[in-house]
C-alpha cells in the first residue's frame, strides 16, 4: 500500500499538485511513514498531515518522525 501512496503522491506532483495532505490513524496508513517513503523521491510538492492523534504516541516519537521527514526532504 505505500508503494502505491508513494505513486499518487510522485503522479499529483508531475500534475502540478502543489501539496497533499494525510490522516493518520484509524484505518488509514501512517502518515509519516508515507511521507518518509515518498520525500525523497519527490522535488516540490509540499506534504501535509491534517489530523493526527496523539493519544496513542509520545511527544517525542511524532517529533522524531518529523525529523526523519525533513531530513529527506529538505526545503
């Protein structure tokens, strides 16, 4: 399933999508991890969550996850 996450995002950016946006949670993918997956393969289009929940996670491991996201997709 992120093999395919990873296709939508690379084809909306090649469309000229300017930014997507996850859930996370639920019956959803992780959102962080399908950004980590994709960041590095794409160039411009911006990569969003618009509801995570943090009931069931530290603080610390979502902010680790963002890290991780940046780095591969710096900028």
């Amino acid at each position: 399933m992120i093999a395919e996450v990873q296709g939508n995002i690379q084809r909306a950016e090649d469309l000229g999508i300017q930014a997507v946006w996850m859930t996370a949670g639920g019956a959803s993918l992780d959102s962080m991890t399908c950004f980590a997956a994709t960041a590095a393969s794409t160039n411009n289009i911006k990569l969003g969550t618009s509801i995570v929940p943090t009931y069931p996670r530290h603080p610390l491991v979502m902010a680790q996850q963002a890290q991780v996201v940046a780095q591969l997709a710096p900028g």
